[in-house]
C-alpha cells in the first residue's frame, strides 16, 4: 500500500451568507491546528454564491493569511458541489469537510487529524444531539434515514454529518466520480471504507445567523438521496403494476360472474371495465420497465460542468 505523509491538511469550508461566522472560525481553527504535529495546511473557504459580504471577510482573512484560499463561486450551487469544489481544488494529503456556522466545532479537527495519523483513513462523526433541531425535526430525520436505507442499495448511517476527514487514497477515487447529482455520505459509503473511525459530538447551536436548509432544500436532497444510490422506485413501479394486473383479473372474474347471475348489469359495462383494468395494468408495467432503463441513463448522460467560478490565493 502506497504511504503518504500525515503533516499536511486541507481543511474544506463551505459558505453561503456566513459573514457573521468567517472570522470566528477561522480563529478557531487556526488555534486548533498550532496544537498538533501537522506543518502545512490551508482552509479553503468555497463562497457558494453567497449574497452577502462573506467574499469580502474572507478575502480579507486571505490578505492576512496565505494559509486561506478561497474559491469563488459566480451563483449558488449548493451544498454538495461545494464539498466537490472544495475536493478538486484541495492540494495536501488528508482534507477535512466541515460547515461554516459553527455547529461542526473545530476542536474535533485535533481528533481526526490525530486518528489519521494513528492509520485511519477516513474519519466520520456522529451527531448525539443537536441543540439546533426541535424533536419533531429529529422525528422527521429518522424517518428520512430509515426511508432511505429502505429504498437505496446503499447504506447511510443516521446523524452522520459531513463533518469528516478524508485520507488522499479515497479523495483520488472520489474525485473520479463525476454524477451531476451528489450526495458526499452515499458516494463514501458506496466505496465500501472499512479503515474509518467514529467521533460522536453534541452539536451546538449556530455561532451565527439563521440555517439556510427549509423544508424545501431537505425534501429536494431527500428525494435525490434516494433516487441517486438506488433504482427501486422503478422497480417498486413495475411491482405495483404486476399486482394491478393481478387485481384487474380478480376483478374481471367478478364482472363476469356479475354478468351471468345479476339481470340488472347495464349492457357494455363489463367490456369496459375489463378493458380499462387491463390496460391501465399493463401501461404500469411497460412504464416499470422502461423506468429501469432511464433511470440508469438519467443518472449518467449529463455532462454539464458542475459548478464554475475562481480560486484565490495569497501570491
């Protein structure tokens, strides 16, 4: 197995309208990191299109500091392809995701630098608590995670953030995986890492500000969570059609039943009936069928860039 040196880090922060936070993580971790062995490092800050003066506070940090690079974003793109941008712009040998509004606290940053170090090659967190979150939104979580690892072939953890460290042998291969929809979780996951260790965190309120994930964002990150890793809805389709068609003969046996022992039946209402059920069953099928296919091509025919915009750093 091919050995890379443990002292250096890139560490990924992903920004949108997080003015009042910039500097204070920044100080953050800029405490955190003088505490151990690593001797090169950057923080990375992705500017997600931000509307507010986040560009600004962090092009300031970068004029002070050579150690802050940022990558500018020209609209916003979201959450995932900024963890993508931050990925293929990262330049050391371990990079660490985290978010910007403080509820990933950048002391667990001296942890998983320590347990890379110590020979794990990815290093994930676990949410105990989250102080941010009302419990009829932990309620709805858990039944989003149980939803999804129902209906997709691949496996997500529940509270398990992108608060995380990856090791330069899986950030090669990740950056190789181009699909236009992403979610970071599933595509680690689907890799199959054995070599990760676990850090279990409570998570504080934000430092600043107000969550930019409504209900919408979540429901549309949900829905792509599971359309990505999985094709089972198709399929699921193409069952409900094969039981309606089971159903359509059930219910053909009756009509024609009806219609020898009930004088009363009105006159081409079997036809009908039998006609419709029939092919309504058979149009689900065929629907089914195709959707295996599409769905596969849908996953794979797009290739527009997935974001564009600039790095800066300190010449």
């Amino acid at each position: 197995m091919e050995r890379y040196d443990k002292k250096s880090v890139s560490i990924v922060i992903s920004a949108y309208n997080e003015e009042g936070n910039i500097e204070k993580i920044y100080e953050e971790l800029t405490k955190i990191i003088k505490q151990t062995s690593i001797t090169q490092y950057e923080i990375l800050f992705v500017n997600d299109g931000s509307s507010d003066k986040t560009f600004e506070i962090c092009k300031k940090l970068m004029q002070q500091d050579k150690s802050i690079k940022i990558f500018d974003f020209e609209r916003n793109f979201g959450h995932e392809i900024a963890m993508t941008a931050g990925l293929d712009n990262a330049i050391y040998e371990a990079v660490i995701f985290m978010d910007c509004d403080m509820q990933h606290p950048p002391y667990i940053a001296k942890e998983m630098i320590e347990h890379w170090q110590s020979g794990f090659d990815v290093v994930l967190t676990k949410i105990k608590t989250n102080k941010q979150k009302s419990f009829i939104r932990n309620v709805v979580v858990k039944f989003y995670y149980y939803i999804l690892n129902l209906l997709s072939d691949v496996k997500i953890p529940h509270s398990t953030p992108d608060f995380r460290l990856i090791s330069k042998r899986y950030i090669d291969i990740l950056k190789t995986m181009d699909e236009q929809e992403r979610m970071f979780r599933g595509m680690l996951n689907w890799l199959g890492v054995k070599n990760a260790k676990i850090i279990e965190f409570n998570a504080p309120k934000r430092f600043s500000g107000a969550t930019h994930y409504n209900f919408k964002s979540s429901l549309k990150l949900a829905i792509n969570s599971i359309i990505q890793f999985s094709i089972k809805p198709l399929r699921f389709a193409m069952y409900l059609g094969i039981c309606s068609a089971l159903i359509a003969i059930l219910l053909s046996i009756y009509v024609v039943f009806e219609y020898f022992t009930n004088a009363k039946v009105v006159n081409g209402y079997t036809s009908i009936v039998m006609l419709i059920l029939f092919f309504s069953s058979v149009q689900l099928i065929i629907l089914g069928i195709f959707g295996e296919y599409l769905g596969r091509i849908h996953l794979e025919v797009k290739k527009r860039p997935l974001y564009f915009g600039q790095k800066w750093e300190q010449k």
